[in-house]
C-alpha cells in the first residue's frame, strides 16, 4: 500500500510533494502480468460498492426533479442528503452556508458548435483542440420539451437566480494519525435543462455519497482525513465551490480550540471531483445524433489542469487514480488529461493538487455534443441503462481504490 500524502508546507497554500506517491509501475509491487498487485484490504473496501446502490442513490436524488439551486426542491434535496449521510454513520455532518448574488443571465458551460459537420478548430474551454464531429450544445429553457408531465410540474419553480442564502452539505472522516490532513471528494448536487440531473450530476454526488458510506463504516479507520461534500451552485458559476474557498482556505491545519487535537479544517492534500459519469457512446455522427449504446471502449476521464499553478502535483495525483483505476476497477479503463475545466475542482487548482473524474473530456468532448443529454430534459433516469450506470460505479471503484491508498485505510475488526 503506498501511503503517501501530498503535504501542504505553509498556510498561504503552496505544496510541496516531499514524498509524492509513485507513479512508475516499476516500482509497485506487482502480480503476474506484470501489473500492479491490488491491496486486498482496499479490494474488500470496493466490494462494499455495488451496482444497486449507486443506481438507486441517483434514483433517490432524482426524486427532486433537477435539484435547480434556490428552489424548493433543491432544498429539500439539501436536506435529504444530510439525512443519507447520517444514516450511513458518517460523522461531523455540516453545511456550509453562503450568499448566492446572481451573474449577468448566460449558460455557463454553453459550447455552442456549428451542428453537423467539422466545427472550427479553435481551443475548447480550459484548453484542447476540437477534433472530428460536433454537434449544437446549450441548456433547455423550454419546459413543453420535458414530455413527463410529472418531472414537469416537479420543476416548475424557475425563479432562483436571486440574492440570497445558499447552503450545501459535508462530513468528514477524522484520520487517526494525521487528523490535521484531508483529501476533499466532492460532486455538484444541483442541477438545470427541465430534467432530473441524474447524470449531471446526480451521477457524480452519488458516487460521493457511496464513498462517504464506504469510509464511514466503523471498522474502517484512515490515517488522514476524507471530507466528502456535495457542491450546491455549481451550473450558477461554481458558486458553492468557490465559497468553500473563499471562506475556510485561510482555516486550513488550525487546531480549534487550541489543544484539543481537533482541526475543523485540516490542510488540503488534493481535491477530487466527479462530474457528469455515466454516458461515453462516443462522437457524434454526420447528423448530430449519438449511439443510444454505450461504446465498447467508453472509459473515466480523469483531468487535471496543465496551466494551473499546481500542475505537476495533480498530474502526479491523476497517474496514482489511473493506477488505481487499473487495479480496482471491474469494467472500464481510465485516461489522464490535462484540460480539466468548468466543473468544482477549478477554484481549488492553484491553491492544492486538483483533479477531476468524469465520463468524457470536459471541453473537448462533452464541449463538443458527445452528450446529447447534457442540460436536456432527456437527463432523467430512464435514460440510462445499466452499462452507463455501470461506467459510474468504475469511477467510484477508481476514486475509492486512490483515496484508501493515500490515506492509509484498513479494516479493523
């Protein structure tokens, strides 16, 4: 098992990799094959994930229509995560509440192509260079285009772009040895396009709160801290993300109060988001349409941000969740980028190791069509078949297998 944390040197953020988890097969211990032996403690840890229940956790938040921020039923899903997350036995759950003042009207996110056809060749956002087939992308704003009439009513309320109040909901597993030291997994809640955000991203905060219930088992024990939260105003501008930041970055590694050997925010190792999980059918054809099939070699994206101020610790942070990914995950394989953009993880990425997971690359894939789903009311859940839910629960096996790793999980009896 390599243990071995990315360890923040200064309270003004900036990270020095003193030990930095290896990167090089060579030097891991390995199986016939000549792959990397699996930890048979974090093999048991990814067994307790299954299809079942990540499938009917992204049921459960789509019970709440698409969770739109500032609405009622984001609310209520706000509180029906806090009630999952204690129900699993995980400890210090909180929110985190903030001010939400609204931007100038614009779809964050919106890349807008030519239709069918080769679309320009300038840079996606967050950097890549469009290549093959595009098709249109946006957010649906017409509510006659969701045909359920009971996701319909369910998302009815489209007022929220007001001043107010915000909150979104955290917990944390305390690390026996180094309580003063946490990884943050996180997945954005909230949801837009007259749908049910099951893939974006009801997809990537089941997969935290899978995790949470994992990690929050009492035989399991780590040696640095996990927090686990779920971003509210993400498709607003990261809103959420980025009060996290702007309200405890300067909190990181204080004990509170003085000698009690608590650390409400203990210094930050690396940041792990996961957004929009499930649908990898490929480019889109001449036409703009997409394959209703998974495609045979669908696998997770895992994106760090080459022009941050902490690339190379991130990329050194995506190659140990690619190594994971090939050790613990049952279906899919994964691929490191280096565009990561627009999603949670941004407003971290110049201040600790950042990364992201997701089902394709965020600019110059999804950027381009490749989900067709993305802000439609065809994101509901019927949509999705197991093989796409399927492609979600690997990238849990992924993020689960790197995070025990790193923290140093073990069962103990």
């Amino acid at each position: 098992m390599r243990a071995i944390p990315f360890i923040t040197t200064s309270l003004a953020l900036t990270v020095a990799v003193a030990a930095a988890p290896a990167v090089s097969r060579a030097q891991d211990p390995v199986q016939e094959g000549g792959y990397p032996a699996r930890d048979t403690t974090i093999t048991d840890l990814v067994g307790r994930l299954s299809l079942d229940r990540y499938k009917a956790t992204v049921k459960g938040l789509t019970n709440f229509g698409d969770r739109r921020q500032g609405t009622e039923r984001n609310r209520q899903a706000v509180d029906w995560i806090e009630a999952q997350l204690k129900s699993y036995g995980c400890t210090d759950v909180q929110r985190l509440t903030y001010m939400f003042t609204p931007r100038r009207p614009m779809a964050r996110g919106a890349f807008r192509g030519r239709g069918p056809g080769r679309g320009p060749t300038e840079l996606a956002s967050g950097g890549g260079r469009y290549r093959g087939l595009r098709a249109h992308t946006g957010v649906n704003t017409d509510s006659l285009r969701q045909p359920d009439p009971a996701i319909r009513a369910m998302d009815t309320e489209q007022t929220p772009d007001t001043t107010g109040e915000r909150q979104e909901v955290y917990c944390t597993k305390i690390g026996t040895k180094h309580p003063d030291e946490m990884y943050i997994v996180g997945g954005h809640m909230d949801g837009i396009g007259w749908g049910q955000a099951a893939n974006d991203d009801g997809s990537g905060t089941a997969l935290v709160m899978e995790l949470a219930r994992v990690f929050s088992s009492p035989d399991v024990k780590t040696d640095y801290s996990i927090r686990f939260i779920l971003w509210n105003n993400e498709e607003s501008g990261l809103n959420g993300s980025r009060a996290y930041v702007e309200q405890r970055a300067a909190l990181q590694g204080k004990e509170d109060p003085p000698g009690s050997g608590k650390y409400p925010e203990p210094k930050w190792l690396g940041m792990i988001q996961h957004d929009m999980m499930m649908w990898d059918h490929g480019m889109p054809r001449a036409d703009g349409t997409v394959s209703k099939e998974q495609r045979p070699e669908a696998n997770v994206n895992i994106e760090f941000q080459s022009n941050s101020k902490m690339a190379a610790e991130s990329e050194k942070l995506a190659w140990v969740f690619e190594d994971a990914n090939e050790k613990y995950a049952t279906n899919y394989p994964a691929q490191v980028g280096r565009h990561m953009t627009n999603t949670d993880s941004d407003p971290f990425k110049d201040v600790c190791p950042a990364i992201s997971l997701r089902e394709n690359e965020r600019g110059a894939q999804i950027g381009a069509g490749w989900d067709p789903n993305w802000h439609q009311p065809t994101d509901v859940f019927t949509t999705y078949s197991d093989k796409d839910f399927l492609l979600g629960l690997n990238a849990a096996q992924t993020t689960l297998g790197a995070v025990a790793e790193l923290t140093g999980a073990r069962i103990e009896k």
